[in-house]
C-alpha cells in the first residue's frame, strides 16, 4: 500500500501536490485499547515524527457509545484511526487502500483550506458509504480529540468485524501449527480403517447418526483446544463495552479455531479414503459386515473414522505446549497483546 499511495494520492489530488508517505509498526498493548487514550498516542506520535497527516491502522475492534467504530478523523490535528476489522474479511487489502486515500484526502483538504473541521457537509466515499453497507455516521463527544466518526451497526456490522477478526487471526495457520494432533488423529485414522469393529459400526449407522458423530467430534476438538490453552478471553471489567469487546474476542476464536479444525476434518476423509482404497479388501468386508465395498461404503466408513481420528486428535493435541497452539490460532500481533492483556490482569 505505501508503494502506491502517493502516485494515487497525488493523482486524486489534482492540485499538483506531493505525498510522501512514511510507515511505522508499533503495538497497541492494553493500556492503548480505549478509544481517547489511542488518539491522544497518535497525535504525540505525529508531533514527534513532524507529519502533516497521520493515519493509524489498527486490527483492534474499537468501541464507541457502544458502536463498533470504523474510523475516527480530527481535521484540527491531521489525525485518522482506522480499525481494520470493521471492513470485513474479503478484499481486505483494496477496501483498506480505499479507506485511506479517503481519509488522507479529507484530512489535506482540511488542511489546504485552514479549517479545524471536515471540509464541507461532503460525506467520505469508498468502503465508508453505500446503500448495503452497515456504516453510519457515529457520535462525536465534546471532549474527544475526533471531529467526524464512522461506525459499523446491527447483526450485518457485527458479522464484518467478526469476520475481519477472524482474517487477522489467519486460521489457516491452524492446520500446520498442530503438529502432534494431526500426527495422532492420522494414526488412530489409520488403525480404525482396518478394525473390523468400525466397518460393522459405519456401515450400521444412518445418515443423521454420521452427522452426530461428526459435530460432536468437531466440537469436542474445538472445545478441548480452547479450554486446554486457555484461549478463552475473560475480563475484569464490568463495564459493557468492555464485556463486548470480551465477547468479539471469544468469537473470533471459536471461528478462528473452528475453521482450522474442519479443514483439518476434511483433509482426513480425503486421507482415509485413500488408505481405504488401497488397504480394504471387497471379500474381507463384505463377509463381516454382509455389505459390499462399493463407492458408498468407502465413503461412509472414511467419514466415520475422520470423526473418530478427530476424537485422537483431540486427545493428541493435550501434548501440545500452549504456546504452540496460541502461534497456531492468533496472528504475531494477537498473541503479543493477549499477553499483554494477561500481564496486566495479573498485575
């Protein structure tokens, strides 16, 4: 994005001006993650870096009078804080470039004109705008550093935020993190394609009753994952912007998890179905279950035995140190702050 920006501000411009832009990587730890505090930082960062405009972006879900909020802007100040995950989690990367050069473009007009506020009634265009999307001007206090705010609303707004935590947490991550569970629900897929008590059990079972077998064995894994590395998000505050953002938290992580666990699902039917057509034999099994091995059969038996290899998983994934699972869930910067977060609890 910095690669591009200036010859694309520049051109939107149309006055002949010239963007330089500089990046800098720092964290936001909890002491950072109210609202007032975050753009207090941002203005003294700004002073001490001598920019004229300063555009912040966050992965943090910010919360404003008990709105997610998607942008704050203080044309007095040259100051933009964008939180990443209210654009969603699709086209991640154009959807933020648009924010930018949106806010970047109201903040130098503001500072072309001299006006301490937004230029105009004019409204932001790109991802902030659009009959679809749940975005809306926010409320603005008297005290707070921000002249215009958008925020995100309703059941739509949350499903963005949500998905746009869970692309920051990158799920996909998942399926290699786990070395040792992937390695024991491959073993015990290995050995109960081969037990003729599973071939009874699997050609014996209804559909509905394989569809049991396989939530339930996804939601033991998921469960067993969070509880035993203790990714379940808990705060002490009692206040419910606090308590909402606990709640986005724990689940981005249910999903998180849960994305990595059914790929991982499906990568041992895949598997279990191979070894089922190399290593079965049509007479053997059909003489113990009375059933012949057609396409049916090696397709219900490798789904139940991916249900049961899961349940291995599960258990396989108790020799799992915590820290590897947490690497494996959340993205560098997610696990930097729920440390911090953790450390700040305990003292």
């Amino acid at each position: 994005m910095a690669r591009v920006l200036p010859g694309r501000l520049a051109e939107r411009s149309g006055q002949g001006r010239r963007f330089d832009v500089e990046v800098v990587s720092e964290p936001f730890t909890a002491a950072a993650e109210d609202l007032p505090t975050l753009m207090r930082r941002i203005m003294d960062r700004g002073n001490d870096g001598d920019w004229d405009i300063v555009v912040a972006l966050t992965d943090l879900p910010l919360h404003s009078h008990g709105r997610k909020l998607m942008v704050d802007l203080s044309h007095e100040h040259g100051l933009a804080l964008l939180s990443l995950p209210t654009l969603g989690g699709f086209r991640l990367q154009a959807r933020a470039q648009r924010a930018v050069e949106e806010a970047v473009l109201s903040l130098a007009a503001s500072l072309a004109t001299g006006s301490a506020g937004p230029p105009g009634s004019q409204p932001l265009r790109g991802p902030f705008t659009g009959r679809l999307a749940p975005v809306r001007p926010g409320q603005v206090g008297e005290e707070e550093i921000a002249d215009l705010r958008y925020v995100v609303s309703g059941p739509r707004g949350y499903l963005r935020v949500l998905l746009g935590m869970v692309r920051a947490n990158e799920p996909w991550r998942l399926v290699p993190g786990l070395s040792k569970a992937l390695a024991a629900a491959l073993a015990t897929g290995a050995v109960a394609t081969v037990n003729s008590t599973i071939w009874t059990l699997a050609t014996s079972l209804s559909t509905p009753r394989l569809v049991i077998a396989m939530v339930g064995s996804l939601a033991l894994m998921i469960g067993w994952l969070i509880v035993d590395a203790k990714l379940w998000h808990r705060t002490d505050e009692v206040s419910p912007e606090a308590r909402k953002t606990a709640a986005l938290y724990n689940a981005s992580t249910v999903v998180t998890v849960g994305i990595g666990v059914i790929v991982c699902y499906a990568g041992l039917v895949v598997i279990n179905l191979v070894w089922a057509l190399f290593i079965l034999n049509g007479r053997v099994f059909a003489s113990t279950t009375r059933t012949p091995l057609l396409a049916t059969a090696y397709w219900t038996l490798s789904w139940f035995v991916a249900s049961v290899a899961t349940v291995g998983g599960a258990l396989g994934s108790g020799l799992e140190s915590d820290e590897a699972i947490r690497a494996a869930a959340y993205s560098k910067r997610e696990q930097e702050r729920r440390n911090a977060l953790r450390d700040d609890q305990g003292d």
